[in-house]
C-alpha cells in the first residue's frame, strides 16, 4: 500500500500538458443540446530533488445535452475515465481533470453523496446523469433569470493501480453511487447558481446521510 501512495515529503510538480476538445454545445454555460468531449495528457519527467514525481495521467470526458421536452428539460450526461501511470503525487490519486481539480468519487462535480477524498487510485471512472428543467422566467436586477429543478444520479469505481490489487480493490462490482436533486438560477446566459442535495450509502456509513453542495456553474 504504501508504495502505491508514494512519497509525501514536500516537493514541486513540473508538468507539460496537451489535450483535444470537441464542443458542439448550443451554450457553454447551461447546455440545451449537442456535445462536448475531450482527452487531456498530462506529463511530469520527474527526476529532480525539487521535482521527484515522475507520472503521465491521461483523462477522456464524453458529455451529452439532449433536449426531451423542447429546450425547457433536458436529459444531460457525463462519462469519465482517468488513468496515472508511475508515481504521481498522493493527492492525484483522488481527482481528475487537473484544471479543476476535481475529486472523482465524493466533492460537488464528481459523485455527490460520498464523502470527498474518501477513494484514492491510479484508474478512476464514473458517470452522472441529470434531467435538468426549466420551470420559470422573468426579470430581477435588471437581468433575464431562469429557475429550474434538477434530478441526479451519479456513480462511479476507483481502482488501486493498474494491476489487480484485489486486498486493496476487493472482488465485487465496488460501485460507489448517488442520488438526489437540486435548484437552479440562471443569470443571463453566462451565470449559473445550483444548490443540491445528495444521499448516498457511504455518506449514510458515517452517519451523515446527505450531502449539501453549492456552487457557481452546472456540474458539467
């Protein structure tokens, strides 16, 4: 186990990162429809005192917004893959996509409901799928606002390391999960508030049944 989380002395990360995008998206801020994918591949050489971790981490995200009922409700969706190979820093074993630092299983953009940070691994993937909906419009502050309700469900698996580690990984499906729903306010087109609330087994497990989140921007 411990040479799976590596060092933890203090030390900087040097990486070089590339990456292709592909965005069909009708709006950036809260999607009606179309797509938008990416693959990211992040590269730290390691070898210096200063900078010792020596890794590549590669991240594939598939994200769908299909309109059900006109453009008020729409049915969006997201697949996520993440695989480290080498020695990366401890704290990349629980999150994905580097810019924003986002925690795979737990946190607000990853599986709501289980407590974040709780699941480190070199191989993580996980989906969500959300029926957002608009429900009213009108005017406050000067701005077209929009107040819509979300339903959500989310779930995801990490795996210790890229081999079979089934003492650290176990032997079942080991699927980790959440459900809930939530509130949005739209600003314009460029401003999302959501507010959710999440229940999970994990977060039941520590006593606390549900999850709060709240924060600016759609999850995905």
């Amino acid at each position: 186990m411990k040479h799976l989380l590596g060092s933890v002395d203090t030390a900087g990360v040097a990486t070089g990162i590339g990456g292709l995008q592909w965005d069909t998206r009708d709006n950036e801020v809260s999607s009606h429809s179309g797509s938008y994918d990416t693959v990211g591949l992040r590269i730290s050489p390691g070898g210096l005192k200063e900078s010792p971790y020596r890794y590549a981490e590669m991240t594939a995200i598939m994200r769908a917004f299909v309109p059900i009922v006109g453009p008020h409700v729409v049915l969006a969706m997201r697949l996520a893959g993440d695989v480290l190979v080498g020695q990366p820093p401890f704290y990349e074993l629980s999150r994905f996509e580097d810019a924003y630092a986002t925690y795979a299983l737990g946190g607000q953009n990853g599986v709501r409901g289980v407590p974040g940070q709780r699941y480190y691994g070199k191989v993580k993937v996980l989906g969500n799928l959300e029926v957002r909906t608009e429900l009213a419009s009108f005017r406050a502050l000067g701005k077209h606002m929009v107040f819509g309700v979300v339903g959500f469900a989310d779930g995801g698996r990490v795996w210790a390391d890229t081999s079979p580690h089934p003492e650290l990984d176990g032997t079942g499906i080991g699927l980790k999960y959440g459900v809930g729903g939530g509130l949005r306010l739209q600003s314009g087109s460029s401003f999302v508030l959501r507010a959710d609330v999440a229940w999970s087994p994990d977060a039941y497990a520590l006593g606390s049944p549900v999850g709060g989140y709240f924060a600016a921007g759609q999850m995905f």
